[in-house]
C-alpha cells in the first residue's frame, strides 16, 4: 500500500501530530508513505519537491510543533482552480491533473487532512475513484460528525491567556477592552475562552447583537463600582440587521473576515463615553505548540485514519464521538456546520454568570 497525505486549509496546531500517527501507523503496516506539499499543489505542478518521502527520521520529534511540515494553502481547489488570465482570474478544473500524477507516481490511497473545504474536495475526489479518508480540521471546531477537532483547544487556551492579560490593564485603566478572536461561523472559541476567561460580554456570530444591549451591560458594571469591562467579538459576529465585517476578498478563497472589534470598540465609546481599546488576537490563535489535548486528539485522528485505509472505508472522515473514533461519511459530516446551539449547555452557563450575549 502506497498511502499519500496532504494538509488543506489554514493550518492547525496537531496537523504535524497528526502526519506523526498517519505515517508511524502506515510504517507499521509495512506501506509507503509520502506527504503532498501545499495541498495539492504538490501533486497538480508536478514539481520533484512537491513530493516528500515520510519515513521515521522525517516525523521524529514534530508532534509538538505547530504548523504543518507539509505546509498548507487554502485557495488551490483543483475543481476550481484560479488561473490569472489577463487581468481575470479564471476557476478552472485542474483535478484531471491531480487524478493523473496520483495515479503516476503510484498512490493506492490518500489521507486528506483539512477543513470542510478540504473534506468536500476529499469526496469529489473519492467519487472520481481515487481513495480517500479524511481527518477534520478546524480551529473554530465548526464541523459536523466530530465532537472536538485538534487546535481548538489551544486556540481556547490562547484566547483565554490573553482575556486574563487583558482584564488587569483593563482594571487599571478601567478602560472597556475589546477582543477579536476567530470564529467565522461559530462562536465556540469566543464562547469557550470568554467563559474561561471571565468576559462581560460575549458576541458570537449565532446570535445577532444589539450594541444598546451590550452598554446597557457595561453601564450596570460602572453603577455597580466595576469601571472596567471585557468583551469578546467572534470575527463573523454580526450586529442587528447587519452584516459580518470583510477585510478582504480575493477569488478562489474564501472571503477574509476582520474588523468587527474595532467597530463595537467604536460603539461603546460612541454610546457609553467610556475609553476603549481593541485587541485582534488572529493567526496568535492558530500558531505555535498545540496543547497536550491536541497532541492526544491528532495522535488519535491520525491512527484512526490510517485503520479506515485499512478497512478500505474511503469517503470517510474520523469522527470523535467520545470516547471513541468513529467512521463517519464525509458528505454527512459537511452537510451543515456545527455551529453553537441557542438552548446549548455552555450559552445556558454563560447567562447564569451574568454575561452579555449581545441579546
Ligand atoms: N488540500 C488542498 N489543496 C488545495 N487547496 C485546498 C486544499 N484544502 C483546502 N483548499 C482550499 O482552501 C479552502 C478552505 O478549505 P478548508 O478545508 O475549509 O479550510 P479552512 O476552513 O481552514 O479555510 C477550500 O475551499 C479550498 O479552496
Ligand atoms: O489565515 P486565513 O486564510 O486568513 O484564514 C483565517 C480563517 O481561518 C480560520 O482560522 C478557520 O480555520 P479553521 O478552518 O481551522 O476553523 C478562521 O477562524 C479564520 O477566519
Ligand atoms: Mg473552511
């Protein structure tokens, strides 16, 4: 057995863990494995380099870092790949190349590493015939048919060292400190570290906000003697009859989200008169070392994706289902994002603290 792997989509900490399980379980078995640079770039250009051999000596020693030794891209969709044409950008379907040097350089199988960008491009790719099993990824954890993915938990951790950070400069200066952490969809991050964290104001983008509701909040905490307050904004929150806050929009990706920190920062000041500052924590989130919770849960995903090759279950991703892993079909596992339920557990915890969610 010939097994490839590759890492799509932002990178997460855990994708060098999880390449450390794939390759010592394919070893294991006996089979060859070799990892696909950028995606399927590495395939598609055709290029020597694109290909990187995996033995014991190439994943020695990298479960702790962050990052992903494959490197990772998250606009190179072979079925719609943009091509510069002039002053166009064309969406072309290069996935004929792909299926091709695949084929070439003799791959039996493929463990694709990503999001849910990645696993739909996974699928189309395990319906053309070329084997897949996928491994979710996902900081915002925002993906169906999996409890938890690795890097939300540092990405947690993160976020909440920084809301600590944040709350005694806060108090000094009482001074109304804003924080924007990821979360395109979700508001898991943002919901989990601000609780952690002990945020007064929580924005996620499932429920809508209205900014009087949020002043009303900081107002109580001046009347009660608290001069300070911290509010977390997830990046895709949006306000009352209003839209998420773009930085950018580029073709063949998806659009670049930022700014809804500095726009509540704004508000407040404008409403309650009070001093505001605005902190962005973004790609901080995503780099570095992963937790130990994420070593164990990449560990585990990559072992497990190396069974389902073994059981010959193509078209699935791994699912953690606690606690076990589970096969889980990837079309079920991409038919909707896994966003923060209204009646949730961890929202119900949030309001019997006292917080605001912008409601
Ligand atoms: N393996 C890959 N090779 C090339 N491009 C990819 C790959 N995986 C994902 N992409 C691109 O990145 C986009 C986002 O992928 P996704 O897996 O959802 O990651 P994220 O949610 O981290 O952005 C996809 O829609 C696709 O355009
Ligand atoms: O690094 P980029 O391309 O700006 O992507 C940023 C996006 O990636 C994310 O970190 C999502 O990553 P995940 O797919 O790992 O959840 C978002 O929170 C953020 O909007
Ligand atoms: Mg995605």
């Amino acid at each position: 057995m010939h097994l490839l792997i590759n890492t799509g989509g932002g990178d997460a900490p855990g994708l060098n863990a999880v390449i450390r399980a794939v390759t010592l379980g394919a070893l294991n078995r006996g089979w060859q494995v070799t990892g696909i640079r950028y995606g399927y770039e590495g395939l598609r250009t055709g290029d020597p380099d694109g290909l990187v051999p995996l033995d014991r000596d190439r994943v020695r020693g990298i479960a702790h870092l962050g990052g992903t030794i494959l490197g990772a891209i998250n606009k190179g969709n072979p079925f719609e790949y943009p091509v510069q044409q002039g002053d166009e950008v064309v969406l072309t379907d290069v996935s004929a190349e792909v299926l091709a040097r695949f084929r070439a350089v003799g791959g039996d199988a493929l463990v694709a590493v990503g999001g849910d960008g990645s696993l739909r491009i996974a699928k189309r790719f395990c319906d053309l015939g070329l084997p897949v099993v996928g491994v979710p990824k996902t900081i915002d954890n925002d993906l169906d048919g999996t409890l938890f993915t690795f890097g939300f938990d540092t990405a947690v951790s993160v976020a909440t060292e920084a809301i600590g950070r944040l709350h005694t400069t806060a108090e000094s200066h009482r001074r109304v400190m804003v924080v924007e952490v990821m979360g395109r969809d979700a508001g898991w991050i943002a919901l989990h570290a601000g609780i952690a964290g002990g945020a007064d104001v929580i924005l996620i983008p499932e429920i809508p906000f209205d900014i009087d509701s949020v002043c009303v909040k900081i107002r109580q905490r001046e009347a009660a003697g608290r001069g300070f307050s911290i509010v977390v904004v997830a990046e895709g929150a949006t306000p009352h009859g209003g839209g998420r806050v773009i930085r950018a929009r580029e073709a063949g990706r998806d659009v670049q989200l930022g700014g809804i920190g500095e726009e509540v920062a704004e508000a407040i000041r404008a409403l309650t008169g009070k001093e505001t500052r605005t902190t962005v924590l973004g790609h901080i989130q995503r780099g570095g070392t992963p937790s130990a919770f994420d070593r164990v849960l990449a560990l585990r995903f990559g072992a497990a994706a190396v069974n389902l090759v073994e059981r010959r279950l193509f078209g699935h991703m791994v699912g953690y289902d606690p606690p076990d892993m589970v096969p889980v079909p990837i079309p079920e596992a991409v038919a909707r994002l896994r966003r923060v339920p209204l009646d949730s557990g961890t929202l119900r915890t949030a309001r019997s603290l006292g917080m605001c969610l912008g409601d």
